[in-house]
C-alpha cells in the first residue's frame, strides 16, 4: 500500500492539476466535481461509433494524479513463482512495455452503476447517480498483460498444472482514493492469461497518447467486463491467491440482495462475488424522455446495446405497446475487434436522420470476442394518431449470444449497480400542426 507518493508521481490531493483541457465540458453532465464524475449526454453519446475521447465519460474515485511518463514504474510481482529462478518482483519502464508487441483493441468501457438512476427511483442508493451515459467505446492500443507476465516468469499454457489452483491479478494504482489507500481490485490470473480475452496495459486511447483523465501513463483495459476493473494510472500487478482486499473489489462492486442495506451490509458483503463481466443491456439516446413527436410524420428511436464477457449482441427490439409486440431495430456495429473496420468507422456519422445505417457485416470466426458496442435505429413510417395526443411509451431490450435479455423491471440492490431493466421512454404524440 502506497503511503509516500512514488517518484515523479504527484497526487494532487487538493485536486490543484486536474486536466480540464481534455474534457468537453458541454456534452458532459456533471454529477460530482471532487472526484471529477462526469457521464455524457445521451444524444452526443452515439454521435459516431467510436467515442469522442473529450467527450468519453469521466468516473474518478480521487483526484488525477500527475505522473511522469519517463519515471513510471509497473511494478509486477508474480508471487509464488518467485521460487522459480526469476525474481518475484520486478519493475519495468514505459519504454518497456512499449516495446512489446502492440495490439490494438476496439472495446466498449461501461461502469457497473450505469443506469444508476433507475435503482435510486425505487428507494435511494449508495453511490454517485448516473442516467445512462457511463459506456463509450473506444480504441484502446499496448501490450498484453499475458506477454509482460510470461517475460516475468508465469507459465504461458493455460494447460500448465500451475492453473489447477485459481490465482487471482491483484491490481493497484497511483494516486489516491476516497475510501482506501488507493484505488485497486483484481481480475482472475486465468482470464488475463487467456490471449483471447486482449487484457490490455494500454498507453494509447483513439490514436493518441493516453490522456490524464485515462489513466496516463498507462491504465489496464479489461474488455467485456465492468469498468471498476479497468484500473487507471496502473502501478502494481500482484499474482496472489486471494481477490485483493481493497474497498472497491470486496465493498463496493457487488449486487447484494435486496434485503441488505446501509444497516446490515457489512454481513452481506463477504458472501457475495466481486463483479467482474457485465450484463446485456440496451437504452434508447433518442428522442429523449418527455420529447414531443409529430404524429403521421416518420420517427427514428436511436440507441446502443452492449453485452458483456465478448458475447455478441443478437437482437434489439422495440415495443410500442408496454412489451405485448417486439419490432427489430436495425443493428450496426462491427463484429469482432478488429482494428481494420475500426479504421473506417471513426467519426462515421452512424445514426443519421434516414434509417440507412448498413447491416452488421457478416459473423467473425468462431473465438473471437464482441469487445464493441452495437449502435441501433427503428424507425416507424408514420407516428399514428391513435397515440392521440396522449403520451406513448417505447421499450426497448436486447437480447445477446446466450439469450440473456432484460428484465422489465430493476431489483434493487443497495449499490445501485448492474440496472439493465428494458429501457423506456415517454414521448407525447401531437398533430403537426402542433409543433
Ligand atoms: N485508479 C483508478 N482507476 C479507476 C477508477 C478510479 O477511480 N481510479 N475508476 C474505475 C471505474 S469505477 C470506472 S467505471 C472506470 C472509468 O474509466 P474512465 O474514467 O476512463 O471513463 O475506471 C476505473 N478505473
Ligand atoms: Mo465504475
């Protein structure tokens, strides 16, 4: 645990550097200042198909730290491997792990109390209060964690005896946190391992350089799962048996039953499992809640869906009648992670006014994960008049590889987290004329 900053770190504990050069304040919401937590507004949201990095979400549990890039250090203990000849711990630069092989990875980002809002209307919550703006999906470039830990000294065959015993990442950052001495976590050893779930040290964000606000230097990139494990300004790596004790892996990130509270949490936490992959989920940017529509005229609902652990999404559907009918929407995305499509879809306008956004490109080779989010339109020719200038209310869910889809309505847990019940909005249907 870290007391002292480290060498070329500052932690800014009156949060005296925070970088607001790289925020775009006004797609921005802001929900808290210290820490800086900040989700984006809902129509900027799917604006292009890869997120604007000014406009990326912002979810801090303390203040930026400044680090320089030239002094950071990773430091990676490999634990019990430490017998094997090779030392236990070892430190290694920025130019070292950019000296691994780069891979590029198109990922979706979303935090676990996305949709945090909808648990808070059934009774209140602990945590910040989010709508639905905590995802982005961007491009994320650096070495695999597998390969740094392999050059370390952990057995690269997953078929290696060493994996009958399940170890566990545990994970620390510079700078400091709200409720620990630092912000940390872990993911099992078994999932960073495996090559093709691309756990990232990245040090590129969209093409550039990873921004303060990211992680810079270097921050984990933990594809299909909850955010909370993607740990920013990344300072030590540790194999260790047990999950890390820190606040945010053992008190923070769980679903507790509804029965548990502020009062009687404390029992509740230890027989609960940390979060580690995401649920399938689904919202709709546009038109937003309370927005008038114009009834004979065309309207186009647009939004994204998401799945967690690589599964793909297979489906979106919309119900104009409280769920009794689904209609599909039409989906676009790409399939797998390839950089490749990546390339031609930056700041592609993907949802525009008409509903000629392509057909998902054909299914990848089996294996390989869906790390991106699908962007989606449904559009209906003509609003009808039996909506009579009353409110209409659009559902939507979606439905992913394993035929998970979403429940339509949330249970409350105490955290607020992992809310993926169907998405709806109330929209008021007039006669043009009206408008
Ligand atoms: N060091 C550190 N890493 C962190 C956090 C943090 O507060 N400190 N927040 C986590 C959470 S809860 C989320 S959802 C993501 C948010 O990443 P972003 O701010 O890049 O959008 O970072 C994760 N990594
Ligand atoms: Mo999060």
């Amino acid at each position: 645990m870290p007391s002292i900053p480290a060498k070329g770190v500052k932690d800014n504990s009156n949060y005296e550097d925070e970088p607001h050069d790289e925020r775009n304040y006004s797609d921005l919401i802001i929900r808290t200042q210290k820490p800086f937590n900040a989700e984006v507004k809902l129509d900027k949201l799917i604006k292009s198909y890869v997120t604007d990095t000014k406009t990326h979400f912002k979810r801090n549990h303390g203040a930026i730290p400044t680090i320089e890039s030239d002094k950071y250090q990773l430091e990676v203990d490999i634990g019990d491997m430490g017998t094997s000849g090779k030392s236990r711990k070892q430190i290694i630069s920025l130019e070292q792990i950019k000296n691994y092989p780069k891979v590029k990875v198109v990922a979706a980002l979303q935090c676990a109390g996305n949709r945090r809002d909808g648990q808070a209307k059934v009774k209140p919550v602990n945590g910040v209060i989010w709508a639905a703006g905590t995802i982005s999906n961007s491009q994320w470039e650096g070495a695999r964690l597998r390969d740094i830990l392999v050059s370390c000294g952990i057995p690269a065959d997953l078929s290696n005896e060493y994996y009958a015993v399940p170890r566990h990442l545990v994970l620390e950052a510079y700078g400091l946190a709200s409720d620990d001495e630092c912000y940390g976590g872990s993911i099992p050893l078994a999932w960073a391992m495996d090559p093709r779930n691309d756990v990232l040290v990245a040090y590129n964000m969209n093409g550039q350089t990873m921004p303060r606000d990211h992680g810079y230097p270097c921050r984990l990139v933990v594809p299909g799962v909850i955010g909370a494990r993607w740990v920013k300004w990344l300072r030590q790596v540790s194999v260790e048996l047990e999950e890390s004790s820190n606040y945010y892996q053992q008190r923070d990130y769980k679903i507790l039953p509804p029965q548990a509270g502020k009062s009687n949490c404390d029992k509740y936490w230890k027989l609960f499992p940390a979060l580690h992959e995401f649920n399938v989920q689904c919202v709709i940017c546009s038109p937003q809640e309370g927005s008038v529509i114009a009834q004979n005229k065309p309207c186009t609902f647009k939004g994204y869906a998401v799945a967690g652990g690589g599964r793909p999404i297979d489906r979106v559907e919309i119900s104009l009648d409280g769920g009794k009918t689904w209609n599909m929407a039409k989906l676009f995305g790409i399939s797998g992670s390839s950089p490749e499509l990546y390339s031609s879809l930056v700041n592609r306008d993907v949802c525009p006014e008409s509903n000629t956004i392509p057909d998902s490109p054909s299914p990848v080779e089996s294996g390989q994960k869906h790390w991106s989010w699908k962007l989606w339109t449904y559009t209906i020719d003509k609003v009808p008049v039996v909506f009579n200038n009353g409110t209409v209310e659009v559902i939507s869910r979606a439905w992913d590889s394993s035929g998970n889809t979403q429940p339509m309505t949330t249970t409350w847990n105490y955290r607020g987290v992992m809310n993926n019940s169907c998405f709806k909005v109330s929209l008021k249907a007039t006669p043009s004329s009206n408008l």
